[in-house]
C-alpha cells in the first residue's frame, strides 16, 4: 500500500487503530473478567463489586475446586476422550483420504463412495433416532459414545480436506515410486503420510478442540453425572428448577445464589487446554478454514 | 500403470472408516421412520404401528412449532447477515493498518473466542450480563436501572445474534484477509498515480477485488438457514425467554429427551434435516455456477 502523509490520512489512521483495539479489547476482557471473578472474595462477587480486577485477591476458588472429585474425574474423561477421538482420526482420515484423492480412472469406485461419504456428511436423522441408536448398541455411559458418535459427524470434513491436500501434491512422486515397484500402502505411508504433516496437524488440532467442547453428548449418552466429560460437568453447574413455573425473581434469585466464584474457577481452568494448544491452531488452522477452492 | 490391482487394497483402506461411518451416521438415518410411527418403545422400530403422516399433520397445528421455526430463521438469518457484513468491515478496518506488530495482535485476540466452546463463553457472558455484573454496573454508571439481560424475551434474540457476532467475527475475517493479500499491488500503485485516495482506492480496488470471495460465502451460508446454533441458545437460554429464543434443536432436545415425545421431536428434526440438507445441496449447486467452487 502506498503511504500518504497527510494530516487527514493520519488522523483516520488513529480512529481506525482505536476502533479496532477497542473491539479486539472486548474479545479479550470477557475471559479476564472471569479470571479476575475466580480471584475474588465471595461477598465482592456477589455485591457486583468486582470489574476489571480481583477484589480481596485470594485462592480460595481454586482451594475449593481441589475438593471437587468431580471435576477432576471429568477432566481426565475429557483428556481421554480427546486421544482416543484425535488419535482414531489421525489414523482413519488418511486411510479414507487416499483411495478418495485418486481419480475414477485409477480407483472405479471413488465417485459413488465419495458422494456417500458427503451424503453423511449433509445429512442426519435427527437427534431422538441418534439416541435410540446409541442406547440399542448399548454404548450409553461409554466413552466410546463420545469418541464415535462426535468422530463420525467431524471425520469427513477432515477427509475432504485431506483429499485437497493430497491432490496438490507433485504426481511425478507417486509415479517415480510406482516405477520403482511401491505398492498402495508403502506410498501413502512412506511418500504421502510423512508429506502431508500440514494438513494432519490441522485436522488433529481440528479433531482435539471439537472433542474438547463437545457437551451435548455427554449430557444425553452419559445418565450419571460420575461419566460426564469436563464441558457438560460444567454445562450442567446451573441449577435446574421447573420449567413452567420458573419467574424472574427466581432467575434472578437462581443467578445470585450460584456460587459464582467457583464456577468462574472452574470456566476458567477448562479454558485453558484451549488456550494451550492456541499457538499450533493459529499456525495451522489457516489450511482449514479454506474446506473447498476454487478450481479451473 | 502399474496401479493394476490397486483397487482391493483401496478397499481395505477405506473398510474400517467406512464402517464406522455406517454405524454412527447411517444406521441412525434410519431411525426417522418413528416420525411415521406410533413408536412404543417397548417393541422398537420394527414393532411399532405405522401411522404415516400424523405426526406431521400434528405438528403443523401446534402454535409451539411454528413458533419455534419463526424463532429459527429469525436468528439464524440475522445471525448470517452479520456474519457477512462484520468480518467484511473489519478485515477491511485491519487492512488499513500499517504497523504489522500490531495487525497481527489483534488478529490474534480476535480469533480466540472462535476455538471456546459455548459452554465456557456461555458462562462467561451469563457473568458478563449478570443482574450485578460489569455490563449493569457501567450502565448504572449513566444512571440507567440494572437489567436482567438474559431473562428479557425481548432482548434474548438480539443478545444471542451478537454474541454470535462477536464469537465468530474474527475467524471469519481470515477469509476475507487471504482474499485481500491475492489483490495485486500494482493495482493500487496504478489508482495512487491516477490521483486516487484511500476510500478511492477501498471503492475502486478493494471492494472489486474481494467481490468473488464475498458472493461466495453469501450463498454457501444459504445451507445455514435453519441452523440458529443449538450449543450457543442451549448454554443461554432459560424458561423466560422460550417464547423468543427457543429453536427447533433445543425444542426437539425438550420434547423428545426430556418430555420423551418421541415421533414429534423425531418428525420435528426430521423436517429441519431434509430442508436444511436441500438447502445446503443448492448452496453447493450456486456456488459452483457462480464462482466455479467445489469443496473437492
């Protein structure tokens, strides 16, 4: 872009730097509000005194929170839930991206497995036949409903995106590796697998926070509280009173007596493997927003 | 080629991922046929008495259905709509600037609320909006009375719309950004020489240039139309605002999990699916005529 040195264009350039500070500030100042609520006294949260920092600064959210078995047993069945969820995609997603990257001329069944592959993708039956399924295979309160169920509706995204990948590798490669007598298996783990760290870290990292934010199945597959994983622990937090005779004073009753600390505590702590792995996604999700592209 | 044979062990290749695609995506499509029954649990799919079209006869005469699919396209429309403009205007704000340090910071703030789930920021806005939280205590500042945000039906739409704006703008600038860097810079060097200024230049340049990538994402959200976001409404919502802020997701989890109507709730989702999965179909379909997208 050219630089212009007027005094106008200067001027339009601080607005503009403020407008947008002030609007990236409100992304951030949410998450430090709650961090700032779990370092608070009790009484100053409730009073509504805390704002952007912790009043009578202390712990002891934190102290209350290592009490709670609960939470730490379904943080370790979120922790599994993730490997078991990102680490079977790490393993099917090539294996069905392969076959699908090759065209109809060297693989005759490609388009029809393809479109059914995107069939399941566009289509679903709905939540209740997606719960008498589960229930009739008897994998309520196994983890393997989390792992299978989220990994099917997630996986072909992923295939897609790794079939892109694959297809812009060089053609020469394969085609040298043929002449030398490689068979399927031996290209796509030793020439393609290792070519395409890119786009598997990118559906890895896919894989891991979906299944770390998944809550819904959880709440319905899971019929004990001792099974749920971290975000449905925490989904559920809020109390549940009657639907048809709950009144404003009780919501606002039912906000004031939550122990809102603790739960800032507890949001705040399922943040942060979030936050963690953040550094990777930013360096690598900017492959996979781009699912699709626009082909000669 | 020497690929003769290949085939068979493409076929292995994709035999496991296919079988778990077929298990948790396709047999639970079969389960839509309760929408056509009289299901009693008792005697499963294969034993209930098929009563064709009544459920859905029955459905349309309830006000609680159409209510929620007002609520629906009401959200969700407004929700694309913002989705669209937002991220456009800002990526074009972030554009202008010229300090990368500073680009790229606020790029990275903005992007983070996108990989949250909406049981964390769901908690975290519940906060933010509390009867005594931040948001009530900068207002109480200009003398205005507190307000029970989340527990206004009128307000619970439009709270739901813009925390989904704000969630998703930033992720969605990526797009519209890598559409502006594949501008050519001789473009603007030729308006500068032609004596055009910065709003010249964003009218005449800018805007031509990312008008493709703009088009596209309008008609791919088409697919979006009655997805209104069951996990963002379901961590919001609450009894006093069913009238405005309840969807068909979150109504077919209450009356199919909770009130265990199972043929309403199954016929409810049943109809979101196929409408939701002709309308995703023809987005692909204008996308491709429009601008020569597939997604593989």
């Amino acid at each position: 872009m050219l630089r212009s040195k007027s005094l106008s264009s200067k001027v339009a350039d601080v607005v503009l730097i403020s407008i947008l500070v002030i609007v990236a500030l409100t992304c951030i100042l949410p998450l430090w509000y709650t961090l700032s609520l779990s370092l608070s006294s009790k009484t100053a949260a409730a009073a509504g005194a805390v704002a952007l920092w912790p009043v009578d600064f202390n712990f002891d959210s934190y102290k209350q929170l290592l009490q709670d078995g609960q939470f730490f047993k379904s943080f370790w069945i979120s922790i599994q839930r993730v490997v078991l969820g990102a680490g079977l995609n790490f393993i099917i997603v090539p294996l069905m991206a392969y076959p699908l990257s090759k065209t109809v001329k060297d693989f005759k069944g490609r388009n029809v497995l393809m479109w059914t592959l995107i069939f399941t993708m566009l289509f679903n039956g709905g939540l209740i036949p997606l719960y008498l399924t589960i229930k009739g295979y008897g994998l309520m309160n196994s983890i393997w409903a989390l792992v299978l169920v989220g990994g099917a509706q997630t996986i072909v995204f992923n295939i897609i995106l790794t079939i892109n990948f694959f297809r812009n590798l060089p053609k020469s490669l394969e085609e040298a590796a043929l002449v030398d007598g490689a068979g399927p298996w031996y290209i796509l783990f030793k020439l393609y697998i290792p070519l395409s760290i890119p786009v598997l870290a990118t559906i890895s990292l896919f894989s891991i926070v979906y299944h770390w934010n998944e809550f819904l199945y959880g709440l319905i597959f899971m019929t004990r509280e001792e099974f749920y994983p971290l975000q449905t622990y925490i989904q559920q937090l809020v109390v549940s009173v009657d639907p048809s005779t709950m009144t404003e004073d009780q919501y606002k009753r039912m906000s004031e007596l939550s122990n809102r600390t603790l739960d800032a505590a507890k949001i705040f702590i399922a943040m942060i493997p979030v936050l963690l792995v953040y550094p990777f996604l930013q360096k690598y999700f900017i492959h996979g927003i781009t699912l699709g592209s626009v082909k000669e | 080629m020497r690929t003769k044979g290949f085939a068979k062990h493409y076929y292995f290749m994709l035999a496991p991922g296919f079988v778990w695609l077929i298990l948790f995506s396709i047999v639970p499509m079969f389960g839509i046929v309760i929408a056509f029954q009289n299901y009693n649990p008792g005697q499963g799919v294969f034993g209930s008495e098929f009563i064709g079209l009544e459920t859905f006869k029955y459905m349309f005469t309830l006000n609680d259905t159409m209510n929620v699919f007002y609520n629906t396209i009401f959200i969700a429309i407004m929700k694309i709509i913002g989705n669209l403009i937002v991220p456009l205007v800002f990526a074009l704000m972030l554009n202008e600037v010229r300090y990368m340090g500073l680009k790229r910071s606020i790029q990275t703030i903005v992007y983070l609320p996108h990989f949250l789930s909406w049981v964390i920021l769901g908690g975290v806005l519940l906060d933010i909006f509390a009867y005594q939280g931040p948001v009530n205590q900068m207002l109480g500042a200009f003398g205005v009375d507190p307000v029970l945000f989340f527990g206004r039906a009128d307000l619970f739409p439009f709270l739901v719309i813009g925390s989904d704006i704000w969630k998703e703008f930033g992720f969605n600038t990526i797009i519209y950004l890598a559409a502006l860097t594949g501008i050519n810079p001789a473009l603007y060097e030729a308006a500068g020489i032609d004596g055009a200024n910065r709003l010249k230049m964003l009218w005449h340049v800018t805007l031509p240039g990312i008008r493709t990538t703009a088009v596209l994402l309008a008609v791919l959200s088409l697919g979006n139309v009655l997805n209104a976001g069951f996990d963002q409404i379901f961590n919001l919502y609450n009894p006093l605002v069913y009238s405005t802020g309840d969807i068909i997701d979150t109504w077919v989890y209450r009356a199919g999990l909770l009130n265990l109507q199972y043929e309403l709730a199954t016929a409810v989702g049943l109809l979101k699916s196929v409408v939701g999965f002709i309308l995703i179909s023809l987005s692909y379909y204008l996308a491709y005529k429009f601008t020569n997208y597939r997604i593989f």
